[in-house]
C-alpha cells in the first residue's frame, strides 16, 4: 500500500514542503530511502524500526521505499523520522481511523529515539512557521518542543510524547488538545544601566547616536577605561523587540539549537564571540551550514572586543554582511542564506602597549609600531564603521563625585523617538533607520544647509575620506538631526558627526 505523509526541510531560514512516500511491498525485506536524503536521514532507518517494534507493533519484513519527494532538494537531519514511521504505519494499516482530508494539512516533524519516545528536535519552530507560510493548517511536533511554538497563531499545533501516544491520536482513540498561544512579555528591564558608569558622558552620547540611527561603532581606548562596561549597556537603550523581529530572530535560534526554556528570544541577542573563534564560528558554514556569530545577532548587537586581535580573514569576512545585512553560504546542496542585520560594536586599544594618549600611562610604542597596529584593521572596514569614539579612562575625582548620571531609561526615550521619526520617513522605502539609507536616499533625505555642506567639504579633504566614509559621516548627522527633530541637517549636526571619526585622526598623526 502508498502512502503520503507531508514534512518539512529547511534549506537555511526557506522551507520547503516534503512529501514523504512510504510503498510496502512483498519480497526480500529492505528499507531504502530515496529522494536526496543526508547520513542522518539514512541512519533512520534503525531509530525507526527500532521505535515502532517497541511500540508493541510488529515491523513489517518487506520490501519497504521510502521517497522523499521532490527529489532535487537535499533533506538533512532527523526531524524525518516521524513522519517515516508514521507513513509506514499507514501503510500496514496500524492507522486505521485516520481523517485523510485532515493528513492533507498536516506536518509531522520529530526525531525518534529507539523506545518510542519522540525526542526535541531542533529548527520546530523555524519549520513551524515555514509550515504556516505555506498554508499547513496542523502540525505534530515532541512535546520538549512545546514551549518554543506557544507564541505562533494561526496554526494547531499537536504536542505528543511517543509514538504510542501519537498512534492513538490520529486513530481518534484520545484526545491531545493543541497548544495554546502564549502572551508574549518582552524584557524591557535589565540588571545593567549607564546611570552605573560616572563620566564618558560623550562617549555615552556617541552610543545613544548609534543606538538612535542603528549606526556601527568602533570604541579606542587605553585598558580600563570601561570600553565593555559600555558595550554592554548598549542593549539596555535599544528599541523594544517588535514579534516580528523576535519570530525571525527567533528562527535562527531554533536552528541553532540556541533556545533557552522561555522558547522565544525576548530581548536583543548580545553576541560577544571570543577572538580566537574561526571563521566558521562568526561567520556560519560546516558541512550542513549553520548559522554563525553574524546572524545569531540578527536583530540585535555583535560586539568583538580586542578587534585587532582577531584572524585578519575574519575581519575582512564581516565586510560584506556588514553591508549587505544577509550572508550566503554555497554548497553543492544550495545555497544557504540566513540575515545578519545587527549592530556592529568593537573596541580595540589605540595602540600595542595600549596606552597611546593616556594621560597616566606613558606610552612605549614608536610611531611606526602604532600605525602597523592600527592598520591591520582594513580601510574598507573601517568604512563601514559609522562612529568612532575615543574612550579616555574616567578621572578619580570624577568617580568620588555624588554626581548622578543619566539612566538608560530617559536614553532610550530619546532613542525611541528619533526611531519612530525614521520609521514614518521610511516607510514606502524597505528600510527602517537611517543606517540602511543607500546612495539615492542619502541624496533624498539627507538635505543641508549651506553652513554644513561648506564644512562637511572641508572635512572629506582633511581627513582624505572615501566616498562611502563621507556617506557615513551624513547618514550619523542625519541621525542627530533626528534626535534634535531638526528636518534640516545643519553645521552642528556635521560638526559632531564629523567628530565621531577617531581612527581616522590616529593614522593622519
């Protein structure tokens, strides 16, 4: 007897509707997959036969095909088990009170474990929502998975424990009630504030740009001078997580195998990857590519402290994604693509020693010894950073001072507002700050007046800018135009845009 079972196979974040075609026949007992399946869908086999004979059924010693249809997409990891042993037992009649208008518009996903038990699978809830997007309007899943679908609607989803379990579900023996959506509660509260860190009030100025217009940062200073501390805080003034970023954020996580038992990412990922990683690690890849540093911070902040110590090959690798917000990962299986729109935050010491323009330390470095050090951090890249801040360590009397610094609250209102001003503009144009204009919206929306465009000139020829550096400079003054609710860009605006380049100040000494 044939039988058709429907699944799911992820080729990055696209889903891809996968027949599963079970044909038992009289002859020499085999079971053969076909269809384009990877080692672990081959190594079912045993996990299935395995699961359903000690599920108290005995497996059918036939001529057993299983086809997993259409044939020219590869299908990887173990979530088919499932739906094989379920088109197995459809097709020697164990399933024998089924709703075959109801199997139509169902999924099953699930990896089986060799007692019958259905086990969590990784990627349910990057499948689930793939399902739903293609019109599915039930899907199975394990149970250990529950938790992590409960915020998607507009989809029954069945939880269940074990085969057994599952049997008497679809022969209408008992009753699994589908899984109820769940209120979302985004954090919005964090134990860190910038009120906790006295002094670096430009800096934190700086940062609160960069958080405004989703704009890159690069931090340059001496060791101690709270360089992390800062980074760290970043998150605390960001906009809210809308469902919608954390649903697709959420998806690479599933992926990953990164959720934790609250199921959907509730706050922006903070990614802080050790610089000894591989490129592999920040970037994504392997033999069944997944995703890497990059796109785990999808949505929210990927911050390299120490970047020049990281592999020169990794750093010129975040150029691309870093511009294009989307990174493709070519096998012979396809191609894979996962988003990687985060905000990019780095910190470095201005030179080897680390102490170059402290004003405690001396310094021990030659000029020469500081311009290589600085230089293993490629132009292109640097013109892809927006801001560049010099952190210069806080003085002692500062520190012992009662004065009360401004909390992340009252930031991040600012940070808000100036938000929903690049929402409204951009709307109709695909974008949402002012960090993804490109070269025609920045000659649309990025006006001056004759002050600023003198001074904006004047700058490009002191500080040699390339294009894309004076396209920077623009897009942050835009930015702080926005926090100021000027419509207009003026010289002030540029001034301290203008400002906000510190690398460029080093290598012109």
């Amino acid at each position: 007897m044939l039988s058709k079972i429907k699944s799911i196979s992820l080729t990055g974040l696209e889903g891809n509707l996968v027949e599963v075609q079970t044909d038992i026949r009289n002859g020499i007992p085999e079971f053969e997959i076909v269809g384009l399946p990877d080692i672990r869908v081959k190594e079912s086999k045993k996990r299935i036969e395995s699961a359903i004979r000690n599920s108290q059924i005995e497996f059918p010693s036939k001529k057993i095909l299983i086809n997993l249809a259409p044939a020219n997409i590869r299908k990887e990891g173990s979530s088919f088990d499932l739906p094989i042993s379920v088109g197995i037992l459809m097709s020697i009649g164990v399933l024998c009170n089924l709703n075959y208008s109801e199997i139509v518009n169902t999924v099953f996903i699930g990896e089986l474990s060799l007692d019958g038990k259905i086990n969590r699978t990784n990627g349910v809830f990057a499948m689930c929502e793939e399902a739903k997007e293609l019109g599915i309007k039930r899907v199975i899943i394990p149970k250990a998975n529950s938790n992590e679908v409960s915020v998607i609607n507009g989809l029954d989803i069945i939880p269940v424990m074990t085969l057994c379990e599952l049997i008497k579900y679809l022969n209408k023996e008992i009753i699994i009630e589908k899984e109820i959506e769940r209120k979302v509660e985004f954090i919005k509260e964090y134990s860190m504030d910038f009120a906790d860190i006295k002094g670096q009030e430009n800096v934190k100025r700086a940062l609160e740009v960069a958080s405004a217009g989703g704009h890159n940062v690069l931090m340059v200073g001496s060791p101690g001078s709270g360089k992390t501390a800062l980074a760290k805080r970043i998150l605390t003034i960001l906009p809210d997580l809308t469902l919608e970023e954390a649903i697709e954020t959420t998806k690479i996580h599933s992926i990953s195998a990164n959720l934790t038992k609250e199921g959907l990412i509730l706050s922006r990922p903070f990614r802080m990857p050790h610089h000894t990683a591989p490129i592999k690690s920040i970037i994504g890849g392997g033999k069944l590519p997944m995703p890497g540093e990059i796109s785990l911070a999808h949505n929210g902040i990927l911050f390299l402290d120490e970047l020049t110590e990281y592999n020169r090959v990794v750093l010129e690798a975040l150029r691309e994604p870093l511009e294009e917000k989307e990174i493709t990962i070519n096998r012979l299986s396809g191609n894979y693509r996962y988003p990687c729109n985060f905000m990019f935050v780095a910190s470095m010491n201005p030179c080897p020693c680390g102490y170059y323009g402290d004003e405690e330390k001396e310094c021990k470095c030659t000029q020469l010894e500081i311009h290589r050090y600085l230089n293993r951090i490629s132009g292109p890249l640097l013109d892809r950073i927006d801001i560049q801040i010099e952190v210069k360590k806080t003085k002692i009397e500062k520190m012992n001072s009662n004065f009360k610094a401004e909390s992340s609250k009252r930031i991040k209102q600012r940070v808000n507002i100036a938000r929903k001003i690049q929402n409204e503009r951009y709307k109709s144009f695909g974008i949402k700050s002012n960090s993804e204009l490109t070269t025609r919206l920045i000659g649309e929306f990025c006006n001056m007046n004759d002050d600023a465009n003198m001074l904006l000139q004047r700058a490009f020829k002191m500080l040699k800018l390339s294009v894309r550096g004076y396209e920077r400079i623009l897009k942050v003054a835009r930015t702080i135009a926005d926090l100021d609710n000027e419509k207009i860009i003026n010289a002030k605006h540029i001034a301290e845009a203008v400002q906000y380049r510190s690398i460029d100040k080093f290598l012109n000494k």
